[in-house]
C-alpha cells in the first residue's frame, strides 16, 4: 500500500512538472508574438501610411514672387511627412476662376488656395479694417503680425474663417502708387484731377479726397488703360507691377506705406480634419515656415521691380513727411465711411477699426520700418 500512494505521489508531481513546463513554454512562445502585435498597432496608431494628395489652387501667373514660395511650401510638406503629403500647386486659374476661390475650396471643389482677402466681398469684412489706407503700419511684418493677432484673438473676426483651415496669413510690400503724368508728384497738388486707378469705395473716397478723378480698372488692365490714357495713376502693389510690365507704359513711381495687402493660404476644413495628428502638426508647423519665407521674398521683388523702373526711365519718388501727412488725413474719411458701412451690417465698426490700428502700433514697436 504505500508503495502504491509512493508512485502515485511520483506520478501527481511528475504531472505538475509537465504542466509547469507547458506553461512556461506557451508564455515563451507566445510573447513575441503580442509584443510585436502591440508595436505594430502602436505605430498603426502613429501613421496610417496612407498619402494624402492635396490639389492647391493658385489663381494667379507663375511669374510672382509668391508661386515658387508655394512650390517649396509643397516640397517641404512632401519631405516633413516622409511623402505622406503630396500637394500639387495649379497656377493660373487651372482649377477656377479667381472669384470662385473660397467657395471651391469650402464646398470641396479644391483642396485649398491662396488669394487675397479682400477679393471676396462680404466674406471677410471684419478682417478688412487691416487693409484700409493709411493705417500707420511700418512694414509688411507689421501688418502680418496684426493679421494673424486679430483673427486668432477678436472672437467677431475669428468667426469669419470657421470655413477654412487657416495655414498662413501674411501681407506684403505696400501698394505704390504709379503715374504717367510727365512730371514727378509730391504732393496732393500734383494729382488733382488725375484719373486714379483704385480698387474699392474707401480708396475711392481717400483719392476723391486728395482731388483725383477715381476710376475702375482691373487689376490686368492696367498696361492698357495707361497706353490708351483711360488712366494716368493708380494703386497697383508690386506683384502686378511684375506680373503686367506696368513699369514700362508708366514716368512716375511713388513710394508710401499707403495699403497693405492682406492674403490668405488656406485648406478645405473637411480635408485637414481627416488627417492623422502627426499630419496635422506638419500643416500647422509648414506655416510659420512659408510666412518666414516672404520678407525677403517681397524686399527682394521689389528691389527688382524698382530697378526695373530705373531701366524704363521711370522716376522713383519717396513720398516726404509732408505728402504721407496729406495723405493720412485725406484717409480718414475713409476709415469713417467703412465704419458707418460696418455700422449698418451690424458691427461695431469703430471698435473693430481701433483694434486693427491697436494691433498695428503694437507690432511697429517690434518690427523695423520698411526700406
């Protein structure tokens, strides 16, 4: 008897050890296997590995300072996402005409665009107090840094860009003021009755008031309209100046901090918010990059442009402390009457206008004048 409950003990712990070793084999072998199951769903989580192709809509020529700018911008998205992000930049109208640029890329027609903000009457009126004459700005970084500050901090102007994803704000050299008047102007004597060329009702009302005759005119027909003597002046900034050859038909250039465009690089929101994190981070960073860029690609512009000037013959005249006086003051009319239209829409329009010029005086403090 106890030799029997002596081999039946032998046998209940060889069996323990059987089962012990079983055990311990299953955990060997299997591990691996989790592991390497839990890495791959982690980086899975990281990237998708999918490419994401964005079509860009450029509505202008290939020759401005800006296209090669957006070109690298979709080189440095393609390279920072490893070529997960593939944007194609279409210039020249190739995806729809220039009015239609915002409400393609809303209603998904494109992918995204770059444009000018004032372009697009009553989508942007808020923002537009920053593109009024005369507002005090010092340069082109100044105007930039206003922009980006009232769209992320006035909640009424943030309110206008819910539609899209904002990838940079940013504006560039001031608009100069061409004539072809054989004779150099200095001051608003010398534009009384001039046909001007203008580009809304507030630099209308500011041209009406220094004494020149406004007169409409689109932005690539200006090159006729001073050869046939339609025009004998107008606000053209120096992106059309290049883009039309307007130093060629023109005598007279004057250089004012006079308007300062506002221009917008925006995404499909949709578009954007389909993308995995790590995507989205590389579209936020790749606008402070692109917006780092232009400086020195507008300075460099318009040193071109003015040597252009110089070749035609062109007289460059710097408006003196006097005439921008002049012209301050005949703006103001014309920052009254935005007001009272910004009124009438249901704004506070004067408290918009304050913080526009607020946020200007502020950011002339940081950035250097223009040269």
């Amino acid at each position: 008897m106890k030799r029997v409950r002596k081999i039946l003990m032998l046998f209940a712990v060889s069996m323990m050890a059987v089962l012990l070793l079983a055990g311990c084999g299953t955990k060997t072998e299997t591990a691996p296997e989790a592991d390497a199951e839990t890495g791959a769903q982690a980086e899975e989580s990281a990237t998708d590995g999918q490419v994401y192709s964005f079509k860009i809509d450029y509505p202008n020529a290939e020759n401005s300072a800006i296209y090669p700018v957006l070109v690298r911008w979709a080189d440095y998205v393609r390279e920072q996402s490893d070529g997960r992000i593939d944007a194609t930049i279409y210039s020249g109208g190739a995806l729809g005409a220039l009015p239609d640029c915002v409400n393609n890329c809303v209603g998904g027609l494109t992918d995204g665009f770059w444009s000018g903000v004032t372009i697009y009457p009553g989508v942007f009126p808020a923002t537009e107090a920053l593109a009024l004459p005369m507002l005090g700005a010092n340069s082109q970084e100044v105007v930039t840094a206003a922009l980006n500050t009232i769209v992320k901090e006035d909640p009424v102007v943030s309110k206008e860009w819910e539609s899209l994803h904002v990838v940079a704000l940013h504006s560039a050299t001031a608009s100069p003021v061409l004539f072809k008047l054989g004779k150099e102007v200095v001051s608003s004597a010398d534009i009384k009755n001039v046909n001007l060329r203008i580009s809304n009702a507030y630099t209308t009302k500011w041209m009406e008031v220094l004494g020149a005759n406004p007169v409409s005119c689109g932005i690539n027909d200006g090159y006729e309209y001073f050869e046939k003597g339609i025009i004998n002046g107008g606000l053209f900034f120096f992106d059309q100046l290049q883009s039309s050859a307007l130093y060629e038909p023109i005598d007279n250039l004057l250089i004012a901090n006079t308007i300062y465009p506002l221009t917008m690089f925006c995404l499909n929101k949709e578009r954007y918010e389909a993308l995995p994190d790590d995507l989205k981070a590389v579209i936020d960073d790749s606008g402070e990059w692109f917006v780092e860029q232009l400086p020195a690609v507008y300075n460099a512009q318009k040193t071109d442009m003015l040597a252009k000037c110089e070749e035609n013959n062109v007289k460059i005249t710097y408006a003196n402390e006097a005439f921008i006086a002049e012209m301050t003051a005949a703006a103001e009319p014309a920052w009254q009457l935005w007001v009272d239209a910004m009124n009438e829409k249901g704004y506070d329009g004067q408290a918009l206008l304050d913080t526009a010029r607020g946020y200007i005086e502020q950011s002339n403090a940081i950035y250097p004048p223009e040269q």
